[in-house]
C-alpha cells in the first residue's frame, strides 16, 4: 500500500498553533514560580546556602525515570476522543496543581523538599507529551514556528509568575514573615499558578484536537508493524554494559567513602548521589538483560534499547543541551542568594534586604522570560537565513555573556541588561534544539525519544545539585556570584558545540 509522504502533513494555522501552545503557558507558569522562589522558600525554612543545590535533587532524579516512561507510554496510547498526548497533559495538571496549592504552606525543610519533587515530577507528566506533540501534528516547515510559539507562552507565563510576589506586594500583601514562615505573597502566588496551570492545560486540551494513529499511518509518519516491540541490543551487551556500569558507580562510591574517611576536608556527601546514579544505571542494564534473558520484551527493555541506538543528530545535540542546561540550573539555584551577598551584602534570608533582592530577582527573571517571549519572533527568521544550528550558537553566545555579566554589575537595575542576553539564551534553548531534534526521530517513537532527550536536561540538574554546592564552598569560598559566571561559561561553550551539528 503507497502512503503519502511526510511533507503532505497539513499545515495548520496560526490559531491552531496557539491553541496547541497555550497549555504550555501553565507549565511556564507553575516552572517561573518554581525556580524564583524554592530557593527562597528553602533558606526560609532554615537551609544553608551550601544545602540548596541538594535540596533540589529529588525532583530531577524522578524525572530521569518518568520522562522516559510517559514518552514510551503516550506512543503507544490512544484513548479515543482523548487522544494520545493529551491524557498526560491532563494527568500532570491535576498533580501540579495540587502541589502548588500545598507547597506554600509547609513548615519544615524535609516537607518543602518533598513538595519539590511532586511538582517537578507532575510538570513532567504535562510538559514531556507536549515536545511530541508539536512532532506529531505539524510537518517540519512549521516545527520551528511551534516550538517558537511555546516559546512565547513560556515566557509570558514565566514573567507573569515571576512578577507576581513583587505585584501582590505592591499592592500591600506581606512580603516579610516570622523566621521559618513562608510570606504571603509567596504563599498567594503558587495559589494563583495552581489555577491558571488547570485552565491552561484545559484550554489546550478541549481545543486541539490529535490526528489518529490511521491519520499518521496516511502521512506516512507510522509504518506498519512499528508498533510491535523490535529489541535490536544484544544480550550480551545488555549484561556488559550493565556490569561496567554498576561496577564503574560502586567504585567511585568506595573510592569517595575511603578519601572522606582520611580527608581533613572531605568532599560533599552529595556526591554520592552521582555515583549512586552510575551504578544505578548499570543496574538498569542488568534489568533488561534479565528480562531479555527471560522472554519478556517490554517497555522497560524497549526504552533500555532505544538508549543504546540514539540517532547522531540527537547524540550531538545532547551535549549542547547538557552544558546549556547546567548554566540554567547555576541561574536558577542561585541567583537570589548570589545577588543578596554580591550587592546587597547580605546572606541572611529573613533580613528585610534579602527579601527585597529576591523580590528584585523575580523582576529580574520576568524581563528575561519577557526577552524570550519577543525573541521567539524573530528565531524563525533567523533560523531560515543562517540555519538552525548557528541561530542557536549566537542565542547561546549572548546567554551566556549575561551570566558572567552578574559579576560586573554592582547596580542591580543594571542587570535589566544582562536578561536580554539571557532571554535570547532561553528563547533559542526552549525551541532551536527541539526543532533539529524533530527531523531526526521515527514518528513512532518521538514521545520515547523526546523523553530520553530530557535526560540532558536532568543529567546537568542532578551535577548541579551535586557540585554547585561543592564548587561555592570549597572553590570560590562561599561566593555565589562566582557559581553564576561558571554557568555563564557553560552556555558559551555548549554554544561552539552547536558547530557539530548538520541542519537538515
């Protein structure tokens, strides 16, 4: 039977593709509030300023595992009217909402870093399906457009939610409470995000509807018998594989365990969390090997096999999206706390001062979300004169100049600056790499795909969480600002790593 090529996919139009977007303004959403305030929220609750990054540790280790399964699982779903995205995004609404109504008001620091990881997990849920679904219904002359107009929503729903404790405050809610209590208008603002998330994802889910797995099968996107589970790693690699690994993590754990137990200063415990990571792929491997050995071919060694065969266009991309994503997470972890000290000479989280610059810093993160939002006009144009690849290097290039520009800035108003940069940075992170990454992936497994993908994006969070803290205290002597100009570093090289890679 012919089938119609890939091209013939229909081109939609400019409302259909905001109808499509607008849920990912609730992700932004409840992401902004998220990353503004969780490091505040921490300190608040009695956090050193060396413990954050680990605080932040459940959450993207969760996500290594979810990504992954709700990408294999939402390929393989079709409910009907429902769809085969759209049930997830759904899924992750309900639980992320409920999380940012709860989050605010938790009173101790094991109970603030739980609710981290229900929300990071939940907007996972939600946000991974969301990558596939601009795969699955627009043709590869569009893709760059709609993840431009994700763009978009994500930084309107970012500036919004990142403005908002500083407007409630203006308008005359607390933004100072008793030591160990969350302010009120941190507490107001994630109830707002819980309620704009719900509706966002509603809007996108009760307005768009998905093609069917026989109107894919016309495109020519899904072939006959693809569905049907093909293991193509050997056994014999699976085992070796999975021994090296384990073998590999527990003798980095041996090894940091023996030096901390001489060492005058020992290296962070925290670093167990990577080793432990290593050996617990290894344990992954030895998993599938086990089932394979056994008959039983499933999801779980699916996914473990669609790891060893990652088409090369992704391979590179991967690296590019790895030190991009480490400056993120340096931005993100650190930036009030950097800030409070660098200008406002101060690391006391219940100070008035303090309280203001992390005010200021959500200002701050609105404007470059709000430079990202503008931006994402003009990527398309960019990428059609000079090619995907090097839009994404100068985006890189001017994010990371304004990371390392924090360090010369002494007037916080100044820094207005250094967001543009960013927010160009951002823009291009958020849809550049997803767009080339589109073009190479089998239709039938983009969701599988795209959800290994975000492995690049939870692999550097994990190392910034893990050695963030290490790098601040030991290396730069408790100076946070330092830890914002290595970031700035890692987005300038992850940049020219952009060289690799072949436009198609």
């Amino acid at each position: 039977m012919s089938t119609v090529s890939i091209g013939q996919k229909p081109r939609l139009s400019l409302l259909q593709i905001i109808n499509m977007s607008v849920g990912f303004f609730g992700i932004q959403f409840a992401f902004g509030l998220q990353n503004a305030n969780v490091s505040r929220i921490f300190q608040t609750l009695g956090a050193k300023i060396d413990e954050i990054p680990i605080l932040w540790i459940a959450a993207p280790l969760t996500g290594l595992i979810i990504q992954p399964v709700i990408g294999h699982m939402s390929d393989k779903t079709w409910l009907g009217k429902l769809g085969r995205r759209r049930p997830y995004f759904m899924t992750g609404a309900i639980f992320a909402s409920l999380a940012l109504f709860v989050f605010p008001s938790v009173s101790a620091l094991w109970m603030a870093a739980v609710m981290l990881w229900l929300l990071d997990a939940s907007i996972n849920i939600s946000m991974e399906p969301f990558r596939a679904f601009v795969g699955d219904m627009l043709p590869d002359s569009q893709r760059t457009q709609g993840f431009a107009m994700q763009s978009f929503f994500i930084g309107i729903g970012a500036v919004i939610s990142s403005l908002l404790p500083y407007i409630l405050t203006k308008f005359g809610v607390a933004n100072e409470a008793a030591a160990g209590v969350i302010p009120d208008s941190v507490r107001i603002s994630f109830i707002i995000g819980a309620i704009l998330y719900m509706a966002a994802i509603s809007y996108t889910v009760f307005t768009t509807k998905e093609y069917s797995p026989t109107q894919l099968k016309s495109f020519g996107e899904i072939k006959e018998g693809e569905n049907v589970i093909n293991i193509k790693t050997k056994i014999s690699s699976f085992l070796n594989k999975g021994l090296i690994w384990l073998f590999l993590g527990i003798g980095l754990s041996v090894a940091l365990y023996t030096y901390n137990l001489k060492a005058t200063q020992p290296l962070e415990k925290e670093l167990y969390v990577l080793t432990g990571g290593i050996a617990a792929f290894g344990l992954f491997q030895l998993l599938a090997w086990l089932f394979q050995t056994m008959k039983m071919s499933n999801g779980f060694v699916e996914v473990m096999d669609d790891l060893n065969f990652l088409p090369a266009t992704m391979k590179k991309l991967a690296v590019v999206q790895f030190f991009s994503w480490f400056a993120l997470f340096a931005m993100w972890i650190y930036t009030t706390p950097a800030l409070a000290q660098h200008i406002a000479g101060t690391t006391d989280a219940s100070s008035a001062a303090y309280n203001k610059m992390g005010n200021w810093v959500g200002v701050l993160f609105a404007w470059y979300n709000g430079f990202a939002a503008m931006f994402a006009f003009l990527l398309p144009i960019l990428a059609k004169r000079i090619s995907r690849p090097h839009t994404h290097m100068v985006a890189l290039i001017a994010g990371g100049l304004g990371l390392i520009s924090f360090y010369f800035f002494k007037d916080e108003k100044l820094l207005i600056i250094s967001m543009a940069g960013i927010g160009l940075g951002w823009c291009s992170i958020l849809a550049m790499p997803y767009s080339m990454l589109t073009t190479a992936l089998p239709a039938s497994k983009m969701g599988v795909y795209m959800g290994i993908f975000n492995f690049f994006i939870v692999i550097p969070q994990i190392l910034a969480a893990t050695l963030l803290g290490f790098f601040t205290k030991h290396l730069f002597n408790g100076n946070a600002i330092l830890t914002i100009v290595l970031g700035g570093c890692s987005m300038i090289l992850a940049a020219f790593l952009t060289l690799r890679i072949k436009d198609k």
